[in-house]
C-alpha cells in the first residue's frame, strides 16, 4: 500500500471571500489530487476549512484543521504550529508568510514582489513589512514557487535567490459556467442593452482603468452606440478614474456601467457578449482576467508590460501603456475589423486552454516534491 504524502495547506485567503492566491490553491490541489489521486493526503487549515475544502471538489483525501484565532499572526505563531504537532504533515504549503518555528518541510509560494518594482503604488508600511518577511520565507523554503517567468526573475534579483531553485507553477485558465445551460440567465446579469467593452480587475491605481476610461470618451465611443463595463471591487481609490469619470458628458456617463460583486458564472456571461476585453494593468505577477477573455474567444486587448509581456498568445492584442495613443490605436484596429479580430481571438482561445492549465502546474509540484522526498531518503541512508 502507497504510504501518502501529507500536506498542510494554510488556507485562511478561503475564510473572507475568494481571492487570487485562493483560487491558485484551489486549482493546483484539484489538478493534483485528480493526477495523483493516491499520493496525497491534504489538511486544510482556516477559520472555516470546508470552504477550501469545498473548492478543492470535496475529495476524500482532505481533511479540516480549524484555527481559533482571527488574527493573522496569531494564526501563524499558534495555530499553525499546533495544527504542526497533532497532524504532523510531511510538507506544508504558505503563500507570502511563514510561521517562525519550522517543523516539517515548506512549499512557499510568492506570486509577486511588485512593491519592490513599482513603490508608488504601495504604501511604505506595505512594502517594510513583506520585504522583511518575504526573503525569510523564500530562503527558509524546501520548494519555493511563483506564478510567472517574470516573477522568478523579480524575486531572484531582489532577494538574491538562484533563479534556479525557484519553481514556475502558473495559473491555469478555467471558465466558469461554460456549457452549463441552467446558468445561462445567471451568466448575463448586469449586461447593459446593446453592444459593450469590458474590462474587469478591482479598482487600484496601477490596474490603470482611468486609460480605459480615457480612451473610450476619446473616441466617443458611446456615439457610436458602445457602452463600458468596468467589473470590480474598489481595493483603492482611484480619484484619477472618478474625476475623469465626473467631468464626461452625461450621454458618456450613461454609458459607463460599474459592476461589483458578480458571481463567476455571470462574469463568464458578461466577458464572453463582449465586443472587447481590455486590461490596461501597468504591473502583474500574472494576470489571469486577459488570458480568461481570450479562452472565451473574445479580442484581449491588453498592456504588454511584466508578466503578460510574457503572454505571447496575446500578440495581436497587445499594446504599450507608456505610449500616449496606443491603447486608442488597437482598440480602433479591433472594432474597425472584428472579423480579423475575432479569426486571432478564435485562434489564442485553443492556445490558452492548451498552454495555461493547473495539470502542468500540478505536475510541476509533484516532481519537486518527489525530488525533495528523494533527496530526503538520500540522507537518510547516508545518515542512519
């Protein structure tokens, strides 16, 4: 009988809504689990471990772990090492934050250090603390992780770490409620009459919405009988974005839908009866709302800057921030030929749900934890 692999996922990000380094956890452990159904065996902590839990699938091979304890540090410097003691797991996973004691081997997964490349769109508390606590995590790691190529690269140089010993697991691209019929009504609400732009990201200065914005009254789009949707939760205030949004005309204003709080399924509804999808972020360890467009065979228009210059799929749609123009360029190419665009949105769909899966991420994972189980029993023999 296969003796399992045991490993601890903090999953608190589960606890308070779903997140991107939750939805990262969850489709790299389903992907796992369905590869290697009979080598693991995961426990999950949080305040509310089934809702992790749940988003893993329900699978037999995971079990709960409840924290008592709201604060995060408490979580880390109590709970956690309780939770250590009484399950004693053979790897546990953390993304960003590690507790200070050490008792089993650690998965550490940094998505990003974008405080460190970009510092005017943080605050200086902000960026102190996690450049204290982020290269203790990443050197204290057994296997250490990050989403992206440009990641890797950003945290090598910043925490003078072997590009080498930091593993590449990238975000897989799923679709929610695509072919499910039933959630068809779902799927569109909120979807203003007539024809639309999307762009869905939460709202923060460096998601750049306001050069969306800019760009649609510009060319007067809502002339021509277009409307905007933006899709997102305000994380920051975005006063660049709201004035400009003040001072346009009313019929523009009209046009110009803010959407919050909508469900996967009608997300899917509302990218997917887009003319065009833009992100215009100026900073991403990743970047998953483009390449989820694309799946959807919708035109991707997006800035080719950190991470999703890495995007080549999206070579037809891209276009450059720092350039004045740009964006009203490409977004004037698509709309003047949708044949075309659609034909090369068509085309990078097959390549996104190709090349962009949480399968070969998994497998990633499993190798380097096979290797460190093998490196491990090496040891041991050599150590008795």
């Amino acid at each position: 009988m296969t003796v399992k692999t045991r490993i601890f996922i903090e999953a608190h990000m589960f606890d308070h809504g779903f997140e991107g380094s939750a939805t990262f956890v969850a489709g790299l452990y389903r992907a796992l689990l369905a590869a290697h159904p009979d080598c693991y065996e995961l426990i999950i902590g949080g305040l509310f471990p089934e809702k992790a839990i749940n988003a893993l699938g329900s699978p037999p091979q995971a079990v709960a772990a409840r924290y008592r304890s709201k604060n995060r540090f408490a979580r880390l410097a109590c709970d956690v090492p309780r939770i250590m003691r009484q399950k004693k797991p053979d790897f546990a996973h953390f993304q960003y934050f590690t507790p200070i004691t050490k008792s089993c081997d650690w998965i550490v997964t940094i998505h990003d250090v974008l405080f460190n490349d970009f510092p005017d769109y943080f605050p200086p508390n902000y960026r102190r603390m996690r450049n204290v606590l982020f290269p203790i995590s990443a050197r204290r790691a057994d296997i250490l992780t990050t989403v992206s190529l440009y990641s890797r690269d950003r945290i090598s140089y910043w925490y003078r770490i072997i590009p080498g010993r930091i593993h590449v697991t990238p975000n897989g691209v799923e679709v929610a409620g695509v072919g499910n019929a039933e959630r068809a009504q779902a799927r569109i609400e909120g979807q203003p009459e007539g024809q639309y732009l999307i762009c869905v990201s939460r709202f923060e200065p460096r998601k750049n919405q306001v050069a969306v914005l800019r760009a649609f009254l510009a060319m007067e789009l809502w002339r021509k009988g277009l409307s905007m949707v933006f899709v997102g939760s305000k994380t920051l205030e975005s006063p660049a974005f709201d004035a400009a949004l003040a001072q346009a005309p009313d019929a523009a204003r009209r046009a110009v839908h803010l959407l919050s709080g909508v469900s996967s399924e009608a997300l899917t509804g509302l990218v997917s009866g887009a003319k065009a999808a833009i992100y215009p972020s100026l900073a991403e360890g990743f970047g998953l709302p483009p390449l989820e467009a694309l799946a959807l065979g919708v035109p991707s228009i997006c800035a080719k800057v950190t991470a999703m210059a890495d995007f080549d799929v999206l070579d037809p749609f891209f276009f450059d921030p720092n350039v004045a123009g740009s964006l009203e360029e490409k977004l004037g190419s698509v709309l003047s030929d949708p044949v075309n665009a659609s034909l090369a949105a068509t085309e990078g769909a097959q390549r996104v749900v190709e090349e962009y899966t949480w399968q070969m991420s998994a497998e990633i994972l499993h190798r380097a934890i096979e290797a460190r189980l093998a490196s491990r029993a090496r040891v041991r023999r050599i150590c008795p």
